[in-house]
C-alpha cells in the first residue's frame, strides 16, 4: 500500500500546476489592465471594496456597492472606508505612484502633478487637488500627504448637501479645534518654530492657538516639505 501513495498523489499535483499556470496569466492581466486594488493589503476579515461607482469608474456590477469608497487621512497613508458596510482598506506609504494615482484619481478627480525640488528628503513628485490635499511619492513609492486650509469651497454633493471634509477615521481635520483633537487622541503639543505644532498617531499638524477652541490649519504624515 505504501508503495502505491506517490501514484495516487500525482493526479494532485498535476492539478496544482495546471491551477497555478491558469492563475498566473490572470494575475498579469489584471496588472496589465490597470487593477486599483493590485498591491494593496486587505485587512484580515474584511471584504473588497468597489471601486466601480467612483468617479471615472465602470458602471457597478450587479450586487456592488452603490457608494464609492470614502477617502480618509491615515498616519500610515490613506485609508478607504466602503460607506455601505464600514470596512475599511489602506493605501499605505509605499504603494507604487502610478497605482496611488489611479485610485485617488478615481475617488477625486483629475489632479494637479508636479515635482518639489527643494525638500528635505530630497525631490518629491506630488498629486494635488484643490481641495488643499496634496500627495507625495520619493522614487516612485507613495511616501506622504499634506492638507491645509488653503483649498477651495468644497462642492456641492448631488443631495445639495456639502461634501464631506477630508479627515481622519476619527474625525480630525481641517477645522477641528484642539479640544476634539485631544478627544481623538492622546497627542503631544508644543511650541516650535512652526507655531503650535502637535504630534499623534503618525500624524502632525499645527493649530492657530494655545487655547481650547484653537483649530487645525495644517496636517500631515509620512514625507513632507515642510520648512522650519
């Protein structure tokens, strides 16, 4: 009986290889065909999330989401919240530009491309949106983000209503004050020569006082310019 096991298994592994010579050819084409989610680690538990209803994308299949993904400031990158069953997947430091490029593009629009010769990490290629969102890659690789307060009114969603204000999973943005910020997160606060600076969770930003209705002007996390 022993002497027959490895003829038994051989059918097996013949199905392996046929199976991973089947995948491999579908991997490269959904590298070739541009996939948004390629290279992106998924959190354990957590489903896909569609990117089909956001701006410039395909029409949504049958049983997809409706809602495109929601964009959210992260200390490790961005991060994408699906509206509809509240998971939530990274776009973390690292990812390939022209990958970040395809999926915020989608989410946001066309955005302004560059390059900052003169920062301290060295030059930076950035993607902007006037919405006062600016995205930084150092050799090719997603590397920071900065927001400020200089962007422009935020338009008018479909509903009438405004659209949502980049922020953080935990709602601190642009306009929060120091005491929300506190709330949010246990977070450093000191005067430096770029005024009230404060550090938390990855993140750093500065508010426009010392005291408790003093709000947020500026954040960032990740590889920046910022000049002291």
């Amino acid at each position: 009986m022993t002497a027959l096991a490895p003829l038994r298994s051989a059918p097996v592994l013949v199905a392996l290889v046929l199976l991973a010579a089947c995948q491999q050819p579908a991997e490269k084409q959904a590298r070739a065909e541009g996939d948004p989610h390629a290279g992106l680690d998924l959190p354990p538990g957590h489903p896909a999330i569609d990117l089909s209803g956001a701006q410039g994308g395909v029409a949504a299949q049958p049983g997809a989401s409706q809602h495109p993904p929601v964009l959210s400031l992260d200390g490790e990158g961005l991060r994408l919240i699906d509206p509809d069953s509240g998971a939530t997947r990274p776009l973390s430091f690292g990812v390939p530009l022209d990958q970040l490029k395809l999926v915020a593009e989608k989410l946001k629009g066309r955005a302004e491309a560059g390059r900052a010769e003169e920062c301290g990490a060295g030059p930076l290629a950035y993607l902007r949106w006037n919405d006062g969102l600016t995205l930084y890659a150092l050799d090719g690789l997603f590397a920071g983000w900065a927001l400020d307060e200089t962007g422009a009114p935020l338009p008018q969603a479909k509903d009438g209503k405004t659209a949502l204000r980049l922020t953080t999973i935990s709602g601190v943005g642009i306009g929060s004050t120091r005491a929300e910020l506190l709330d949010a997160y246990d977070a450093k606060i000191e005067q430096t020569t770029l005024g009230t600076e404060f550090n938390a969770a990855g993140l750093s930003g500065i508010l426009d006082g010392t005291g408790g209705k003093a709000r947020v002007t500026n954040l960032w996390s990740g590889v920046n310019c910022v000049f002291r």
